[in-house]
C-alpha cells in the first residue's frame, strides 16, 4: 500500500469542505443533506469527493449499500468537531478585543420550560437579541448529563438544568423552579378516587420514572417506587400517564391542561409532592466569553425583574 503523505496546512477551502462532511454526516446522507446544504447532490458528492482526495482515504459509504462512516471518516468527524469548535472560539475572542458582540451561542435545556410561568428564558432571548442582534443562536433541548458533559467539554455555553448535584467544573446561576405532582390518567384504577389511597397502594401502582440521574430518580427511590417503565424525557412520561397504565411525577404547569380536561389527576398531593430548582450553568475555566458573560447578565437582571416579561 502506497504511503500517505501528510496533510498539509489546513486552508479555507479545507474547513468548507470539511464543514460539508460534518454536515452529511449529521444528517445521515447525501441526499438528506441537499436542503440543509442548500446544494445539489451531484456538488456535494464531488466536494466529498475532493476531501477524500485530499486525505487519501475513504471517509463514507454512499452506495447502494446505504450511507455509513467508514472509521477513518468517524475520527476525521471527531477531529471536524473539535477543529471548527476551535474556529469559533477564535473568532469569538478576537471579536472580544473589537469590542463587538457576534458569534454563536450556544444553549441546551431540558424539557418543557416553555410552558412553565416562572421560566424567563424567552424574555432573556429577547432582550439580548436586542443588545447583540449579531450573535447567532444555537438552541436545544437535551438530557442533563450530556448537558453537563458538553458544557465540561467546551461544545455548551450555557445549560438550564435542575441544580440537584453541582459539579466542581461548573458555575451556576439560580433561576426558575417548577413543582412536581404524582399523576394518574384517565382510566387509570386510581383516577376515580385518587384522595382514598394509601402510600402502600401507590407504591404497588406501575410507576413510571426518568433514567438518569435527575430529581425525579432520587425521589421515586426514596419513596421506593419500582420502575416499571423508564423514559429519556418528561413528554414521553406524560405519554405512559396518559395511558391510564402508569403514575409517575409531572411538573404541574405541563399537565395543567390534561388536569382541565380531566384526563389527569394528582395522587396524594398533599403527601407526595416535591420542587425543583433550576440553574442556568457554565463552565468555570476557561472563563466564559464575553457573548455568554453578556446573556448571563441579561438573565439576571431579567429573574430581577429589571427586565419587562411582557
């Protein structure tokens, strides 16, 4: 086998080409990528074509066969990420000393905060859109732990998630919390006479919880409640109780419509009831940039009220 020769300096056209592949990849295909890329298939195909070229090795299949990264093209994907992790970050620093507020920043949140009333985190968007409209916006709803990982890992700005076991890497910042209710749904054996339970009772019911280190695990164990069902995210929580075959805990402001419509019902709230506080998070060194120490400033002068919320 021929010997490769070693890339040479990365240029421009090396981070389009690469920025492509990153891209491809994300999105599973070729053709999946056309809209996202805003390219036709036969460009993308041939600027693949040119990376692979360029590195002297395959990076994908994108026969008949399907679409896969080969393993040189999933450590030249690692590598992508951490390479244009790095160009953002340059940029944003340079743009520090111009004094100029652009970049991306990035935010992950977990689950529906959107619907809950003391959450302010849109009005925090707003207000810094209108102090830094050159800033672009990374949004995405993700579980904590890997909330967590990526804000450690530098690929996270700011994480909201509930602030139930700090780590030593980060910084956080108090902001909302929510309350969290036991719930049954509608043909559920509980539903008609919900207040006439005992706690033994409940426990025996099919219980449905979160997986992952959260608030929700710590007190489904200390009531030693068994999982019968586990799930990633309070949606598909809600889902299992709207069955009518689990009860498991929901934050209030979510099944305030299924309570309205009577399709949900509280067990026991006066007995098992707990409340979650949130925490905007980043990470400790490096210090954050300017565009996140900004945004965080925002946040609390809007938690102050400083802000208007209408």
């Amino acid at each position: 086998m021929p010997r490769r020769m070693l890339i040479p300096q990365i240029g421009n056209t090396d981070l389009k080409l690469l920025r492509v592949f990153k891209t491809v990849a994300e999105c599973g295909g070729v053709s999946a990528a056309e809209g996202e890329l805003n390219t036709g298939r036969s460009t993308i195909s041939k600027q693949l074509s040119d990376l692979e070229t360029r590195f002297g090795f395959r990076l994908c299949n994108r026969g008949p066969a399907g679409f896969f990264l080969t393993d040189e093209g999933a450590q030249v994907l690692r590598a992508t990420d951490a390479l244009l992790d790095s160009v953002r970050d340059f940029r944003t620093q340079v743009n520090e000393v111009r004094q100029k507020l652009v970049g991306t920043l990035r935010i992950a949140a977990f689950d529906q905060c959107i619907s809950n009333p003391e959450a302010r985190l849109s009005h925090a968007l707003r207000a810094f859109s209108e102090i830094a409209p050159d800033v672009d916006l990374d949004l995405s709803l993700l579980q904590p732990n890997i909330i967590e990982a990526r804000l450690q890992e530098g690929h996270l700005d700011i994480g909201v998630i509930a602030q139930h076991h700090p780590l030593p890497g980060l910084d956080y910042l108090p902001v909302h919390g929510e309350d969290m209710y036991l719930y049954c749904g509608r043909g559920h054996a509980f539903f008609d006479e919900p207040e006439m339970l005992d706690i033994e009772e409940v426990r025996r019911a099919k219980y449905a919880g979160i997986s992952f280190n959260s608030p929700n695990l710590q007190v489904g164990q200390t009531l030693n409640m068994r999982s019968r069902a586990v799930v990633q995210n309070e949606m598909m929580l809600a889902m299992l109780v709207l069955s009518g075959q689990y009860i498991g805990f929901i934050p209030a402001h979510m099944a305030r419509h299924f309570e309205e419509t009577d399709k949900m019902r509280r067990i026991l709230p006066e007995q098992i009831y707990y409340r979650t506080s949130f925490a905007a998070a980043t990470r400790r060194a490096p210090e954050p940039n300017r565009v996140t120490r900004v945004f965080l400033e925002v946040l609390k002068k809007v938690y102050a009220g400083d802000v208007p919320a209408g």
